[in-house]
C-alpha cells in the first residue's frame, strides 16, 4: 500500500532533522539516508584530522541543497505511484 506524503513533513524533517536524513526515511529512500548519516559520522571521526571532517559535512550540505531542489518533485513523484 502506498500512502500519501506530505510535502510540509517532508519539508521539516529536511529543514530540522538534516544530519540523519529523516526526509529521506520518511520518503523511503533508507540508502540515502544511511548515506547523510554515513557522513555525517565520518564528520565527526575525522575532524581532529587536520579538520578532515570538514569536507565530508561539505559533501553532506552540497548533498542537502541538492535534496532541498528535488524534494517537491519528489514527494510528487511518490504521491503519482510511480
């Protein structure tokens, strides 16, 4: 059964949960969001590397705009059944 999503919870979880990538397990894109949580982790065990885990929150952020471009379409894409 595919239930309808909601852009506006989509859209908070984006805006409040984005270290974890909750709006993509909302919107059932678990590898994505093992991925932002991914690197994340990987932010915070290798920043007293010389700052190394600075670039990969950089790759999460670049990564989080990106969402934040597609996620209306998306949450349509989902609602459509497709």
């Amino acid at each position: 059964m595919n239930t309808q999503k909601d852009k506006t919870v989509a859209w908070l979880l984006w805006l409040f949960l984005p270290g974890v990538g909750a709006h993509n397990f909302y919107l059932g894109k678990t590898k994505h969001a093992l991925g932002y949580i991914g690197l994340n982790l990987l932010g915070w065990f290798t920043i007293w590397i010389f700052g190394l885990g600075v670039l990969f929150w950089l790759a999460l952020t670049v990564w989080w705009i990106i969402d934040a471009v597609n996620l209306n379409k998306e949450v349509d894409r989902l609602n459509a059944g497709m």
